[in-house]
C-alpha cells in the first residue's frame, strides 16, 4: 500500500464521521437564500456545494486545507496534491513515496500517441489534450472495478488509483501535444529521478540550463491546482464525476470547459493586451502613456484582460507570488516590466470606474509573461499547462467526494414564467 492511500485510510473515517454527525445535527439549518439576479446570473455567490480542499475568501484568496496561499508558494506540486487529499503536507518519506508512485505509473500507453498522430495538424493543444485523457478510460481502475460489484465504501480507493495514473501521465502527454503541435521534433523520453514538474521542462524540450525555468513550473503547477468547487472546470468535473463516470471522463469533460475564455483561456487574452501595449509604444511605456492606453480600451468597450476578479475584491495572491517570481528572476524583462508597470497603474484607473468592484489584477495578468520569458510562447497552448495544474485538484475533489458517499449533482431548474409566478406570491 502506497504511503499516501495509507494516509487517508487513517484520516478518511474520522472526516466522514464527523461529517454525517455535522448533517444529522443540522440538516434543516438554512445556509443561502437565492435572489432571481442569482438565478439569472450564473449561481453566482450561492452557497450550495461543498468543497474541503480550499476555498477562496474575496479578502483573502486562495487557501488550501486552511493554509494561505502565501505560506506554499515554496511547496512542489506534488506536495500540493498530498495536501489537497489529506489535509497535511507530506513528510520528506512520504513527498519521495508519492513521487516514485507518479514515476512507476508514469508510462504512456502507445495507442494515446497514435490518436495524437491521428488528429488534424491544426487542432486546437486542448482538443488534442482532452481526447488523450479521454482515450485513456480504457484503463480506469474504477470503471472495471465498479463492473466487478465494488462497494460503495471502495469508491474512494479505486478514484485514487485512477487519480495517481493519470496525473502521472499528464506532463508526457502535456509536453507531446507542445511538440507535435508545434513542429518542435520527436516525443522527448521522461527524465528518471526528477521531480513532476522539472520532468514536464526537459519533455517541452525548450530548455533550461540555470533550472529557473522548472522553479517557474513548479509554481505555475502549483498556483492554478485548485480554486475551491464552484470554477467551471471544478464543477463541470465534479457533476459529471458524480453520477459515477470515472475520473477519465469527468476530468476530460471539466477541462473542456477549462478551454473558455471566460475560464481557462484568460492569460493568453492578458498578454496579448501586454503585447499590444508595447508595440504601440516601442518597448516599455511611460506611466503616462499606458493610463492613457487604459483608458481608450475601456472608453472603447471593452476590458482590461486580468483586472478583476469574480470572488476576490483583494490582489489575487496568486498575481503576488508569479510578481515575486519575476522580480526576482527576471526583473531586465521588458514584458514583465510592462506586466509590473500595468500593476502599478491600471488599478487607480479602474478604481474611478464606477461599476468596477473589483480593481486588482487576478492571476492571468502575469502568468503569461513569464512563461513567454522562458520560449514558451504559443499562446494558444497555455491552457494545456492550466489543464495539468487542474487536475491535481479535480482529481483531489473527486476522492473526497467518493469517499464522503456525496449523491449525484441535481439541483432543480423552473422555466422563466414559475420564477415570475413566485415572485408574484
């Protein structure tokens, strides 16, 4: 037994107890009222599901099994995905058992390159990506399991397992769809004796001779793990995963919905509006001249991509680590430059902008510029690397909720004219 299944075997029960006791005690207990502007307005705010691996307060960010973002930005992701399922971050035996796990599950079977091959040259990183993952349910240990007649209580364990052979295989698999996307040469072999993410560069084949390009990756991997339950790719996955459908499928479909530009597709769009920026103005502009970009772009209609939040009405704490990651290792970059320039001043615009609640910049409004720094600079291809990150806490979300026996996902719809009947009385 693996150290980590071993882990939550000791920690799994006393949660679930503690849970069905907390339910028993306080089923009745109302927690939301729902507006008609909620109902009309995508749920937003509506308190209706349950996520145990983070949650994101709009003062505070991102906070993972009650640990602030701030205090992990050192952490590898392996370290995160043990945090995510167990609630505490792994000793150094068990960081080394759970990467020589991903390492033995890591290989790739030959028939995911040949769909690949088979695709049209011109398809899209995530289709190409998402029908890898897919193509893989061949191999769901719960699938076959739950056609042997496993019980209930197993659920969790066999996720697990599906959970550990597929994040293994992400990065390969990843790192390919760059390469054959982007007529970058053969399939690199994976690396042994490295960690995920340093293992992820040398397969995108782009180089890293100083190793600052696997710390970018570490942390990219790590920031963009998990957004508590209620994010588009998080609970596309978890509804689908609900009804049963193993984790090759529920992970497939909510990275689908990880390709929107409402979603997923946002950091591409911010350094596209960086780049406008500089080749308006030779470089790196003044202050001056980029409040006066600002405001053109908003007078004009539209939005300046990476201001603005959906939850948070504070600096994303993401933002803050990739800016801290770029001062301190490539602080002569112009487009960084731009991207520190554009924080120090788009926020004062938007502050007098009047229906702008939130005037801070999330966490696309660096990342981008950094992964451009280091050669990666196909934009389209930035939610592959959104996509492996992701997955560390989709497939987190999906063991716990297997193991706290969680229904299917069905909340009630009315057509328009019942809602306009209750609200009439």
């Amino acid at each position: 037994m693996s150290l980590l299944k071993e882990k939550l075997t000791q920690v799994l029960p006393g949660q679930i107890s503690e849970i069905s006791k907390f339910v028993k005690e306080n089923g009745d207990k109302v927690v939301s009222q729902v507006t008609i502007a909620q109902v009309y307005g995508g749920m937003r705010g509506v308190k209706g599901l349950v996520c145990d691996t983070s949650e994101v307060p709009p003062d505070k960010g991102l906070i993972i099994r009650g640990i602030e973002l701030k205090d992990l930005t050192d952490k590898t992701p392996e370290e995160i995905f043990w945090l995510l399922l167990t609630s505490e971050l792994p000793n150094e035996t068990e960081l080394k058992d759970l990467q020589n796990e991903l390492d033995a599950r890591s290989e790739v079977p030959q028939y995911v390159w040949d769909v690949i091959d088979a695709m049209p040259a011109d398809s899209h990183p995530m289709a190409m990506f998402n029908t890898a993952v897919l193509v893989m349910q061949r191999e769901s240990v719960f699938a076959k399991r739950y056609t042997e007649g496993m019980k209930k209580p197993e659920y969790w364990e066999a996720t697990l397992e599906d959970s550990l052979n597929i994040i293994a295989k992400l990065p390969a698999i990843g790192a390919y769809v760059y390469r054959k996307r982007y007529n970058k040469g053969p399939r690199i072999e994976p690396k042994k004796g490295v960690d995920w993410s340093e293992n992820y560069v040398h397969m995108l084949g782009l180089g890293d001779p100083n190793g600052d390009f696997s710390k970018l990756m570490r942390l990219y991997l790590n920031l963009h793990s998990d957004h508590e339950g209620g994010n588009v790719s998080a609970y596309s996955a978890a509804t689908i995963n609900s009804a049963l459908s193993d984790l090759y499928y529920s992970l497939s479909g909510g990275l689908n919905g990880l390709a929107g530009p409402l979603h997923g597709l946002a950091n591409q769009e911010c350094l596209g509006w960086i780049l406008d920026v500089m080749e308006k103005f030779g470089g790196v502009p003044s202050k001056e001249d980029l409040e006066k970009f600002a405001w053109d772009t908003l007078n004009s209609g539209k939005v300046i991509p990476g201001y603005g939040h959906a939850v948070l009405r504070v600096v994303d704490p993401r933002f803050v680590a990739f800016r801290a990651f770029g001062h301190q290792y490539l602080s002569d970059d112009p487009v960084f430059q731009t991207v520190d320039l554009v924080f120090n001043v788009v926020p004062e615009v938007l502050k007098q902008v009047q229906k702008i609640k939130d005037p801070w910049p999330n966490v696309d409004a660096g990342s981008g510029a950094l992964l451009y720094h280091y050669g990666l600079k196909e934009f389209s291809y930035y939610t592959v690397l959104f996509s492996i990150s992701r997955a560390l806490g989709i497939a987190a979300q999906a063991v716990i909720a297997r193991a706290y026996g969680l229904p299917i996902t069905r909340p009630k719809s009315l057509p328009t004219k019942e809602y306009m009947k209750l609200v009439q009385g």
